[in-house]
C-alpha cells in the first residue's frame, strides 16, 4: 500500500507507514471506579502531533477529581498529566521535535498565537482544554480506541498509557540527560507550586507565607517561597504526618488547624500581628479557599488559588476581604509558558538548583496505579 501511494502523494514516504501502536493502558470506564488495564489501539500522529512512548507518570490529585467528579470530563477516559517520554514517531510538519527525543508533555499548551501566549501576563493557551472539558486533539477526533470504542484524551496530554499522542504545542525538548523518573514531575506538580510562588505571588524576600495543603503541589510552594527569600512559611495541613518533609524543604512553622478552637484564619492573623504577606490555597476547597484569603494582610495581602477548584460549587465571602486592597488571585501551571519555561526547569534541576527527590514518595510499575490513587487518597 505504502509503495502504491509513495508516487501520488508529495510528503515523505515515510510518513505513511506510520503504524497503529497496540499497547497498554489504564482507562478510567467510568466515575468511582478502579482503573481498567486494558489493550488499547494509539493510532499515528496526524499534522503537527507526536507520539510518545511514556516513561514515568506522577499521579496528581487533579486526576483523582476526575474519578470522583469535582472535575467532570466525558468517559470512558485515558488520565495522566504529568510525565516524560521518548518521542516515538512525528507527523507531517513537526519540526522542533524528532524520534528520539526526551520530552515532556504540556497539559497547558504554548500555541504561541493567541492573545495568552501573545501576552508577557498570561500563560493559559486558548489551544488548552482545562476549560472546555472536550477530552478531543485540537482536530475534534481522538487518538485512542479500545474494545472498537473511542477513548478521550485527558488536557490534552493522558499519560496513563504506554504511548500517548500530543499536538506539537503541547509537547518540550528536554536536556536528554534528564533522569525522566524525577523530571516528570516538573510537568505538573513541582512547576504548578514553585511557580506559584515565584510567577504568579511573585513572593518577595523578608515577607511571611501561608501554605494551605502539602501534597506534592503544596510543598513545591514551600520550596517556591523558600527560593524567593520569605523569612517566615506557615505551613497548613490537618495530617502532621506531613510536617516533617514540609520542614526540610523550608517551611518555618507548621500548624493543624485541628489543634485549634477557633478558625485558622483567626490563628494566623494572631501569630503574624495582622496577616500574612501571601497565602496559597493547594488543596481545592472552597472553605480553605475563604480562609487562605482571610489570613493574609487586609491591606496589601496576596491569596492565590492554586488548587482545582470542585465543579458546581461556589464562593460566598464578606466583599470587604477584598474592599480593603487584598489581591485574589488564580495559578494555571505555576504561572509558566509551557513549552518556554519546561526545558529550563529542567536544565534547573540539572545544575540542582533545586531538589525533586522530597517529592516522590513511592515508585510502582504503572499496572499497580489503583494501589497510587489509593495512597494519595490516605494522604501517604
């Protein structure tokens, strides 16, 4: 067939035989429910995609909102988001990126056209599905198929998969030396924190901290504020089991709001003579979203909402938080250009600038992720 065509079509030969790939899968059927090991069908990259064999995935608490519906997405679905890999194969027009390479995909694509990418401010392509929810490549179709079925994509990237397929945009080079295990996490997590903290607060030496939640996400903020010189970095969870590591990478102080009999907004105004210079909210509750913003000076203080937000729920707070000159503000990704800003953390981590290790607190073969989502779910 590919010898028949070679003469009728004018791009390269090689192009078209570019085969189905069949591999293994995780796929989420439906909500509240385990994930399903299954064969799936990854068909070849079309125009500007690249497909990826997926070396290492973290699992992110976003995912878990998936299976649980905080975060609603069309099933039956392939989810992952934050991973490395070895670009397989190219489809026609890729230029940036061959065979070969070590990448990470980008669930916050960098198209470089729209007004976001066009903007120094913003970060949050319009090429991104975060807010659309189509679970489709940019062409409307989708890549995977299992048991004759379509299967979505996740933001763009579903990396809970032996091979992926990305749109161009939404992939980065790596330095090829990168330990792929460890620098996935910049992918989601590491990134999403330490650039809340660096990007988007834009946290200032000598100033006060408050971290609300410290999950992977939570204590790349702490580790963010340590970086930008905060002098003093209340970290806030009810496990303590979590304070110990939030102490190594920087945190200063460490409370549980169970220890308390009244709200801890109310506590950490009291410990820091009116409010903290910055708050930060990495768990993705509305309550501890109002109280992240209570805590923070009234005048000149900065929240920041950096957990998923649940769907279908809404805010009520006392305008007068904000009337008085507070900033709330949200972080996408840390605040990153994706495909501008990925390759330097990388390069960062290399020259150890910072440190990943902390983060990762089990290594499992990917067939056991029920057992992953399970101990992310037990806070372990």
């Amino acid at each position: 067939l590919c010898g028949d065509l070679k003469m009728q079509v004018p791009f390269p030969f090689s192009l078209l035989c570019l085969q189905v790939i069949k591999c293994k899968a995780a796929v989420l059927w439906e909500a509240n429910k385990p994930f399903s090991i299954e064969e799936v069908e990854v068909a070849p990259p079309k125009e500007h995609e690249v497909r990826i064999k997926i070396m290492a995935t973290g699992i992110c608490r976003s995912d878990d909102h998936v299976i649980s519906g905080a975060l609603v997405m069309p099933f039956p679905i392939i989810l992952g988001h934050e991973a490395a890999g070895v670009v397989e194969s190219v489809g026609q027009g890729v230029t940036s990126i061959k065979p070969g390479d070590k990448v990470i995909p980008l669930f916050v694509p960098q198209c470089g056209e729209c007004k976001s990418c066009l903007n120094t401010k913003g970060n949050l392509c319009s090429k991104s599905d975060l807010g659309t929810s189509a679970g489709l490549m940019p062409d409307g179709t989708t890549r995977f198929t299992c048991k004759g079925k379509a299967i979505y994509h996740f933001l763009g990237t579903s990396t809970f998969t032996e091979y992926t397929v990305v749109h161009e945009s939404a992939v980065a080079k790596i330095d090829s030396a990168a330990p792929l295990e460890k620098v996935c996490l910049i992918g989601c997590g590491f990134s999403t924190g330490y650039g809340a903290a660096l990007q988007t607060a834009k946290v200032e030496p000598g100033s006060t901290c408050a971290v609300f939640g410290l999950g992977g996400v939570g204590l790349s903020v702490v580790m963010g504020c340590k970086a930008a010189g905060a002098a003093r970095i209340f970290a806030v969870d009810i496990n303590k089991d979590k304070f110990a590591k939030a102490k190594e990478l920087g945190a200063t102080d460490c409370i549980n709001p169970k220890d308390f009999n009244k709200p801890i907004h109310e506590v950490l105004m009291e410990m820091t003579g009116g409010g903290v210079d910055y708050s930060f909210e990495v768990i993705g509750r509305t309550d501890t979203m109002t109280a992240a913003l209570a805590c923070c000076q009234y005048n000149y203080g900065v929240s920041v909402i950096v957990g998923v937000p649940p769907a279908a729920q809404n805010i009520t707070f006392d305008p007068m938080l904000l009337f008085t000159g507070r900033s709330w503000k949200g972080s996408v990704f840390g605040g990153w250009k994706s495909k501008d800003a990925v390759p330097k953390l990388v390069a960062d981590y290399m020259k150890k600038k910072f440190v990943l290790d902390p983060l990762i607190t089990h290594t499992l073969p990917w067939t056991k992720i029920n057992e992953g989502f399970d101990l992310l779910r037990t806070g372990k």
